[in-house]
C-alpha cells in the first residue's frame, strides 16, 4: 500500500507546482486561444525544466519563440480560424 504523504510534503509539493496552477489559471481565465497556447507552452516549459532532458526543453523555447513572433501569432489566429470555419 502507498504511503501516504504528510501534510508538509503536500505543502512543499503544492508550493513547488504553484507555477504551473498560476499558468492554468491563466488557460482558463482566457478566451484568446492564442493565449491560451502560450499559457500551455508556460506550463509546459516549467515541468520541462524538472526533467535531465534538454530536447524537451529546446524545443518549447522554439515553440514558445515561434508563438510569439508576429508570423507565429498570425499563423497561430489563421489557424484557429480555419478549423473554426470547418466545423
């Protein structure tokens, strides 16, 4: 059977994890999708960061470079709205 974690792990737990749960807040307190996806990319950039991995981390710097240019931006809202207008 599991152990069961102590009140003061589960604080240190929350507390090591505040950033992703401010980012889904963000997620969800946004209707841009746009947004959105640099929220999630946020997020995701954070759990990488706890990883050994660097080619997770590379490639969301990349994404999250990509999303915030103009191109990506534009690309990013041209895309939402193609598969708006599919549905």
């Amino acid at each position: 059977m599991a152990q069961e974690m102590s009140f003061f792990a589960k604080l240190r737990l929350l507390a090591e994890w505040s950033p992703v749960l401010g980012q889904l807040q963000v997620i969800m307190a946004s209707e841009d999708p746009h947004d959105q996806a640099v929220a999630v990319i946020d997020a995701l950039q954070f759990a990488a960061g706890k990883t050994s991995f660097e080619m997770d981390d590379q490639a969301l710097a990349h994404l999250e470079s990509i999303l915030k240019s103009e191109e990506g931006r534009a690309f990013f809202r041209w895309l939402v709205e193609t598969i708006k207008g599919a549905e």
